[in-house]
C-alpha cells in the first residue's frame, strides 16, 4: 500500500489549525505538521482587542481546540518554531535551528503583522502594538493604571482598542491621517458614525493628522507631535495602522505575491503543490471577480477549510463572502460585502439609524454590494444572500429594501 503522502501548514492560527482539523475530518490519515512561530498554540485574535483586553473572557475561552485535541487527531503541533525558507523544488520547509521537514502538500497560513510606526523615537517604552496574546497582555495591564493614551489609527483596531481603552477610565485621542474613522473600510457616512459613537465616549480625534514624532524621557514616551505640529501628551501610544502580509517567505521562494500570497480561486498557489489561506493570501474570489485579501476572522476559519479541501484534491470554489464583526461599547456590528469608497453609489437604511439599530446596504448600479448590520441580529445570512444576488446583477426595490416590514428573505 502507497504511504500516504505528508502534509505541512505553516502557520499556527485560526487557519491553520483550521485547515488541520478538516484534513482529519475528511478522513486524511497521513502526517500533518502544524509549525507555528508563537509559544501559545493556536487562538483567535477578536477578543484580544475586546472581551480578553477588557478582562472579561478567560484565556481558556480564546484557543481554537482544547490542548489535548492536537495528539488525539494525531496533529504534530510544533510552536515556537519559525519556518525560514521553501524549497519548491525538493519540497521541503526548511526550519530557523536548520531542521528540514519534506512536505508532499503545503499550506502556507502566516497571517499578518502589524505595520510599524516609522517615525523617530518609534520604538521608546510604552509604544505598543496589538496583535498576540502577549501584546493584548501588556496594553490591559497598561489600561489599569488609567492615564492618558494616544492611538494612531482610526481604523477597526484603534477603535476597538480606543473603546477599551475609555472602558478602563483613560483619556483617549486618536490621530488619523484620514478624513475620517474608518474611511477606507466603510466610508465616510459609517464611518462617521463609528466618530460619533467614540465622541459619545468621550474619545477625542484629529482626523487629518499622522503621528509625526514621539517624544520621550528616560526611554519612555510622553508626547506625540502631529504632523499638523500639535503636541499630545502620552502615557501610551497604541499604533492600530494596519497589517502587512507576511508573505516574504513565498516570495523567498519564488511563489507569485503581490500584497499576499497570490492564489486561484481553489487557494492553490503558484506552485501546484503549496497553497495559501487566511490573512497571508491574495485569492481570485469568483463572485467579486477579482482577487482580494482579506484580514478578517471570517476568512481565516472558512479559507483554512476550503484549502485543505483543496489540498486533498475536492473540487473547491472558494468564492465567499467577505464578512467583519466588531463589538464597541454597547455597538455590536456584523458586516458583510466591501464598501470601499468608490465602489458604491447609494447607501439606504432600513431601521433606526438615529438610534443605532439598523441595517445600511451599500449598491452600486441598484444592486446590493454590501450590508452591515448594528445592534440587529439574525439578518447577516440574508445580507450575504442579497450580495450574492447583486454579484449576479438582481437588482432590487430601494422602498422594499428600506422596509423593515418586508423581511429581508422576500427580497
Ligand atoms: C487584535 C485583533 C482583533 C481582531 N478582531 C477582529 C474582529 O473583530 N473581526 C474580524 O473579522 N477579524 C478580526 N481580526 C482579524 C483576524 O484575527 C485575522 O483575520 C485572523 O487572525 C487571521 O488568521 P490567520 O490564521 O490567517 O493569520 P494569523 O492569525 O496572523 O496567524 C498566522 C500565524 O502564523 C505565524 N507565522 C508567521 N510566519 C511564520 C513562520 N515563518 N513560521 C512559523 N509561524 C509563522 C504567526 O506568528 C501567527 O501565529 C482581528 C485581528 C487582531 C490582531
């Protein structure tokens, strides 16, 4: 009998524990090599910037499997191991004390890191970032102490984090060199009312303004001066600026990138044997007709899955809907679709936008392109319904689609 070839994800994440854990359920019974470079083992990144930095959820709530679930399904879970370098063409992954693991199928699920502030005295004390267990760890414990916190970013990071930040008693402003909160991901209308939530707070903005120094004594941050020249005083400095791909090991390679792993809609890279899921992979999504990258947790645990599939040879379309959710004070938001600026034409409401319990759609050319749901539940699988419908060209009934009385499955 042929020995079942070997299968190696690198990176120890949602997708990649993801991806392990449905190779064993459709029934792969050969090695599995999970290498992961954290010391913890897998975990979801949402509650780092909500319930485990404000000290509500448990560690215990964070982990995607129990401890014992990787030996019981036979998954070799490595941590604190740093995959250095691919060998295409002997297909093997080689490791940072200069091991080497052969792979028959590899899944490349690095994810993404945050992106640095490159200003002078970037790096004093009390410049944090947030994207491990460790980081959410250290911004809590200085939380507690209240004081006064400057975060660069008003992006879904620097709000969640803003929000936690106010939640703890800090004094908050927030610098983005943008119009406005969330500008790129939702627009200036929602995004101004993210602003307003905040303000409500009592978070203060300087839309418009980047970090342009950080200054310190002693090695530790107390000041930021703007870009327009205004001097904030410090205690901390959270930088929520975005994330790149860490993608540099495929390019290394000489897999095809360009922000991300490049992958076909089957997740397969430009190496038929190495594929690619998550927040690394740039992948063509059939429905959007175009390739995207997406940094969400939707598209961790649903790409991972759709890449193992892939990896044991089932016919895969990956062609998901992009889906967000974000917690903020007493907001709760699910977003489905992408409305970038520039790629919508009308936004409507059905609810009580005032009041913040409604849904907003975004169309384009009177089709759906995508919804957002706050403070109202149950509705997202229909949004995503409606977008689907829209990828298709249905157009809908702006009047019926702004009325709450006309379920959203009649549409
Ligand atoms: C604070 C925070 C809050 C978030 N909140 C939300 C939210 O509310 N809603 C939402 O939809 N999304 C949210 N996200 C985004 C979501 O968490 C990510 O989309 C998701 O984590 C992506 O999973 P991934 O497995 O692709 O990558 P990652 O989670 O980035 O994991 C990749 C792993 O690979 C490891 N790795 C990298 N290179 C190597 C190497 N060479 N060798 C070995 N290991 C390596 C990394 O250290 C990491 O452990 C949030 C993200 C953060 C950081």
């Amino acid at each position: 009998m042929p020995a079942e070839p070997s299968y190696v994800i690198v990176g120890a994440s949602l997708a990649g524990a993801k991806a392990a854990q449905t190779l064993r359920e459709e029934g792969f019974g050969g090695p599995i090599v999970l290498l992961g470079d954290e010391a913890e083992r897998p975990y979801e990144r949402p509650p780092l910037s909500k319930g485990y930095l404000l000290g509500r959820d448990e560690k215990s709530s964070i982990y995607v499997h129990d401890e014992g679930w990787y030996a019981e399904h036979d998954v070799d879970l490595r941590l604190g191991v740093t995959a250095v370098a691919i060998d295409p063409a002997n297909r093997g992954v080689r490791l940072a004390d200069g091991g080497v693991i052969g792979y028959d199928k590899l899944l490349i699920t690095t994810g993404a890191s945050p992106r640095r502030l490159d200003v002078a005295a970037g790096d004093l004390d009390g410049v944090l970032y947030l994207r491990t267990v460790q980081d959410s760890e250290r911004l809590s414990a200085a939380f507690r102490g209240g004081g006064t916190v400057v975060i660069a970013g008003a992006g879904w990071i620097g709000l969640e984090v803003a929000a936690a930040a106010r939640e703890a008693g800090c004094e908050v402003t927030v610098v983005e060199p943008a119009p406005g909160a969330l500008h790129a991901s939702l627009g200036p209308e929602l995004g101004g009312m993210f602003a307003d939530l905040h303000r409500g707070h009592g978070v203060r903005f300087r839309f418009g303004e980047g970090v342009g120094e950080l200054r310190g004594s002693a090695g530790r941050v107390n000041a930021v001066i703007t870009s327009a020249g205004t001097e904030l005083a410090a205690d901390i400095v959270v930088v929520g600026i975005g994330a790149t791909p860490n993608s540099g090991l495929a390019q290394a390679a000489g897999l095809e990138v360009g922000n991300g792993i490049l992958a076909d809609a089957a997740l397969r890279t430009s190496d038929s044997d190495i594929y690619a899921a998550g927040d690394v992979a740039n992948a063509f999504n059939p429905l959007l007709g175009r390739r995207i990258r997406v940094e969400h947790w939707g598209n961790a645990l649903a790409g991972g899955p759709a890449a193992a599939r892939s990896m044991l040879g089932r016919d895969v379309t990956y062609d998901q809907v992009p889906y967000f959710y974000s917690d903020q004070y007493d907001l709760g938001m699910e977003c489905a679709g992408l409305p970038e600026p520039g790629r919508y034409d009308q936004i409507l409401y059905r609810g009580d936008r005032d009041g913040r319990e409604f849904v907003a759609f975004w169309l384009s050319g009177g089709v759906v392109v995508a919804g957002m749901n706050v403070n109202v539940w149950d509705v997202n699988d229909d949004i995503q319904a409606l977008i689907r419908a829209g990828a298709a060209g249905e157009h809908v009934d702006p009047a019926r689609l702004a009325d709450p009385d006309i379920p959203l499955t009649q549409l």
